[in-house]
C-alpha cells in the first residue's frame, strides 16, 4: 500500500496560499479529489511540492475555470512527475 504523504491539514494550507492569492473561483478542501491527493502525494516523493502547487495555481490564476485537479496536472507536468 502506498504511504499517503498529504494529509487534511496540507489542504487546509494549500486552500490559505490560494486565498491569499485571490484565486477565483475560492478553492476549497472538496476540490481536492483523490486523483488530486495523488499528484499532491507524487510531488512530495519527488521533493516537488512547492514547485507543483506553485505552478498549478500560476495556471489556476490564468484559466479560474479550471479544475484543482486539471490545475495540478499542469504543474505535475510542468515539473515533469
């Protein structure tokens, strides 16, 4: 079984950055799905995270009608995890 790495409250820190970003529409902790968790925890393994999150939420800021999960794809790929 694969160790989860991200834990509630990762997301609830992840959610603060993004408000203090202003990101629209608000992210909240329901937008994290379980792919999500996945990039999340996959980025942590490869010593990523700031990176990954950076990025998802650069692109997040440029396309707000994107999803969290769709905007963490972007930054997983980005950094090329």
């Amino acid at each position: 079984m694969k160790k989860q790495h991200i834990q509630t409250r990762h997301i609830h820190k992840l959610i603060a950055i993004a408000d203090s970003m202003g990101l629209m529409p608000k992210v909240e902790s329901k937008n994290f799905t379980t792919d999500c968790i996945e990039i999340l925890d996959n980025a942590v393994e490869h010593d990523l995270l700031f990176e990954v999150v950076w990025s998802a939420f650069q692109y997040k800021t440029d396309h707000p009608k994107s999803t969290m999960l769709e905007s963490l794809q972007v930054g997983a790929n980005e950094w090329d995890i």
